[in-house]
C-alpha cells in the first residue's frame, strides 16, 4: 500500500500547494500576503510573471471595480499600488500563451526594467 500512499501525499501536498501553479515569490513577505489575501479570494492569486506590467495595471484597476461590486472592502490606495508594486515587481516582459484570455502579447520591454 505504500505506493498508493505516496500518491496520497503527492496530491495533498499538489492541493496545499495550490494545484499547478508556482508558488508566489517573495512568499515571506508583507506584499505577497497582501496579494495572495486580496487577491486569492475568489480565484487564485495569479503568478505576476503570467502578466506583463502593462497588464496588470489594467487588471488591479478592473479587480478594484470587482471587489467593489462584489461588496467586498474596498481596496484602500495603499493596498492598491502595494499589490501593484508587488506584481509589477515580478511581471514578466511577454504574455506568455493562454494566461491572459486574449490581451495582446508584447515583446516591448516594460517601461522602468
Ligand atoms: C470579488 C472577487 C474577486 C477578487 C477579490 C479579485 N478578483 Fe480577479 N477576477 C474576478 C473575476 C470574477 C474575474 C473574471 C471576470 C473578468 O474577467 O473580469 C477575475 C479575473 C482576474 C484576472 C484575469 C485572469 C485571466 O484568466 O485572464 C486577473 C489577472 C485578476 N482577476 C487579478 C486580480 C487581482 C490582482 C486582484 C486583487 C487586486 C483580484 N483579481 C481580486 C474576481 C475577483
């Protein structure tokens, strides 16, 4: 049985880590936590390095309207351009294929990296 139970902990350890995705980075600190507690609610926190920095601010911005609509607390400006420093921090130069659903794909360095 002892197969079966590596695979048993295989996947709890998959779940715990939060299915496929990678892991956050910085995941010790304020900003991460910051991220992951805003903005992991209601889907998972999206791994910064799926969007480019351009992205994300059209995306906090819109998720800024959506947690209001949802009735959640409004994010404050602080959290606002702490979650968008963070993400922005590690934002990667390209959309990479299939994380985005449809925002054009840029190979233009980001402004300020
Ligand atoms: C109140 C629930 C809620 C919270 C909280 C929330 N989101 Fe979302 N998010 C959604 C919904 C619903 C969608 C899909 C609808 C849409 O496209 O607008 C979405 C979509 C997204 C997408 C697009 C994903 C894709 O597949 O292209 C990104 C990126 C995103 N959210 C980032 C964030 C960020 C950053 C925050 C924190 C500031 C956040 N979300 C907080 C509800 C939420």
């Amino acid at each position: 049985m002892s197969v079966s139970r590596i695979l048993l902990s295989a996947i709890a350890l998959a779940v715990i880590v939060g299915g496929c995705t990678r892991p956050l980075p910085e995941p010790e600190s304020a900003a991460a936590l910051l991220y992951a507690t805003r903005c992991g609610s209601c889907h998972v926190a999206h791994h910064p390095g799926t969007m480019t920095k351009k992205m994300w601010e059209v995306w906090v911005v819109r998720m800024g309207t959506e947690i209001q609509t949802k009735g959640q607390p409004m994010l404050t400006q602080r959290e606002t351009s702490e979650i968008l420093a963070y993400v922005q921090r590690h934002a990667s130069n390209s959309a990479r294929a299939g994380a985005t659903g449809g925002v054009a794909p840029a190979e233009v360095p980001a402004p300020g990296s």
